[in-house]
C-alpha cells in the first residue's frame, strides 16, 4: 500500500439507464472509500457540463479516473485519458455495458466491479487499444472504445433521438420498425489501409471490441489488444432475412454466413450519404470518418 491514499476521480451519470441506476454512484463513492482510496466525486447536469469539470479535475494528475454508467460514460473517460497515463476504471451502469462486457468486468454488482478498480490500482492496469476518428463533421479527433456504428443501428440511433416523444427506450423501438420498414441498402465507399473498397450494405461497423447495443457479438472475433480494427459488413439482404440474421449476431454465429463480410485494418475510412456515425452509442458526425486503430492508447483497471 503507498503512504499517502491513491486519489480516484468518479465521474457519475446518474441518468444512465434512464436513471433506473441512479443509486449506483454513491454505492461506489462508499466502496472506493472503503478501500481506503481518497474519492473526489462529480456529476454534472448534463455530459458536456461532466467533460468539463472532469477534465479541470484530471489536470491534477489523479490515480485514476472511474466512470459510472454506460458505454457513453466510457466514451467520455476514453476521450479524456487515451494517450495520457492515467488509467480508466469503469462501474457498468447503464443499457448497453459492451465495452465493460468485453474486459469480462462484472454487470449488476457495483462493490464486486470496484473491488476489481481497487486490486487493478494495486496490481497495475491492462493496456488496450483504442480508436480515434477524424472527419470534416468533427471539431476536434475524438476517440472510441468499442465500436463505430455507420449502417442500420446508426440510423436507428439518429431517428430515435430526433423524436421529441416518447421519452425513455420505446422510442428506440419505434425508431427500430421504422428503419425496418425502410431498410436499404446504402453504398459505401471505404478505404481500408489505403485500399479502396466499395460495397452496399444495410449494416456496417467498424469495431475494436466485439459487441454493441448490450450484448450483440457483430465482432465475434475482434480483440481488445490485437492492433486492428474488425469490419463488419451486411450485403444487401431482404427484410426477413435481416431480422433472421439478428439472432446469430447475439450468438456470434453469423461468421461465415454469405451475407456478411469481414475485412481487418489499422485504418479505415467510411463514406457513405447522409449517414450519422455513432461509437460507444453517442453521436459523433457525419461520414466520411476516418478511424485509426492506436495500440495500446488506453490503460484500464480490469
Ligand atoms: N447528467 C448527465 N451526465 C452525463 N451524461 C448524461 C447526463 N444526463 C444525460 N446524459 C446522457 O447519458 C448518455 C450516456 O449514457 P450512458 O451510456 O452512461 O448510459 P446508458 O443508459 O447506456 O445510455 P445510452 O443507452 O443512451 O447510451 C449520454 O449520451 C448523455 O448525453
């Protein structure tokens, strides 16, 4: 144990799972504390006002920063500490817990998934990688850890937060039919390590871990520390055959079926018309984007 106590920035959303976790931040200030860690708290009213007050704090040089939440509370930690030395504990939280699945950190057991933090602080972090994405639509590069969404999810995601109502998840569901009823195939133009590549396809992703939207495997094979980006390509298939693909997806038993493709890169480029790309579920521009695979970028208390 060092002499003076490690210090531990807590980034809570307490909206995450539409605010059905709400008692989980203070559940793992309490635990940290209870394993003797110094606890400096900070939740904000909404995710730029956090990005803000976390990062003043993280210009203090903590021990670490934890994030309570979901994958978009990932996202945040992943923007603000990838490249830096500082290591990112996570307490899932909230509706989609991906990238928290893929480092095999316990879901529903908040003292469990602090007692990991805790023993990770001790007994040094994991090294992973993590992906940052350049495009015309970004301000600034922004970074993911999981998976970039730029087909038939995406546009899901882009409907459902267009609705003004209902609030909460059925406005996903509703968003959901939608885009199957209208489901296309959509042209894209990628560039895969400087190799050109052009396909149509209804769903397409570009991921560094295996799975999205709370536990489907688009990436069965994809690793957290291999280097390369994994994509996952759906050719153009009928409605019916799209909705029979969705159950191999959550099984991971979709490889090797003729209408999905696979390609590996360190980076890849994506283009298509009006298609918002979303990674870790937040919304980040409009394609083309360009994501580069950075090895080991990301050091993580798992
Ligand atoms: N006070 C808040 N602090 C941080 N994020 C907030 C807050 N209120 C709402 N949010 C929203 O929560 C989202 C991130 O949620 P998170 O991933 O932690 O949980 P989730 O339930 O899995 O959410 P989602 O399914 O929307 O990704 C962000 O898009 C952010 O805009």
């Amino acid at each position: 144990m060092p002499d003076t106590p490690r210090r531990v920035v807590v980034a809570i959303n307490p909206n995450a799972s539409f605010g059905a976790t709400r008692h989980v931040g203070p559940q793992v200030v309490a635990a940290l504390r209870g394993h003797g860690l110094e606890v400096v708290p900070l939740s904000a009213p909404d995710f730029d006002g956090l990005v803000r007050v976390v990062r003043a704090e993280l210009a203090t040089a903590p021990d670490a920063l934890v994030v309570v939440g979901g994958d978009g509370m990932v996202n945040l930690g992943v923007n603000l500490v990838a490249g830096t030395r500082i290591p990112l504990g996570i307490v899932p939280a909230g509706t989609g817990n991906d990238f928290a699945g893929g480092l095999g950190l316990p879901e529903g057991d908040p003292d469990a998934a602090c007692a990991r933090i805790a023993a990770a602080l001790d007994g040094g972090p994991r090294v992973v990688d993590a992906a940052r994405v350049t495009g015309l639509s970004l301000a600034e590069p922004r970074w993911f850890a999981g998976v970039l969404s730029a087909g038939f999810d995406a546009r899901v995601n882009e409907r459902a937060n267009g609705l003004r109502f209902p609030r909460g998840a059925s406005r996903y569901v509703i968003a959901l039919v939608a885009e199957l009823v209208g489901l296309k195939a959509r042209r894209y133009r990628l560039e895969i390590d400087g190799e050109p590549v052009e396909v149509d396809s209804c769903l397409l992703s570009v991921a560094n871990n295996t799975t999205i939207g709370g536990g489907m495997r688009v990436a069965p094979d994809a690793l957290l520390d291999d280097g390369l980006l994994d994509v996952f390509i759906v050719k153009p298939v009928s409605r019916l055959r799209f909705i029979r693909l969705f159950p191999k997806v959550f099984s991971g038993t979709h490889a090797g079926l003729p209408i999905v493709e696979f390609r590996r890169g360190r980076t890849v480029s994506v283009a298509a018309d009006g298609i918002v790309g979303y990674a870790d579920g937040e919304r980040f521009g409009e394609l083309p984007l360009t994501v580069e695979l950075v090895p080991g970028a990301l050091a993580v208390l798992a």
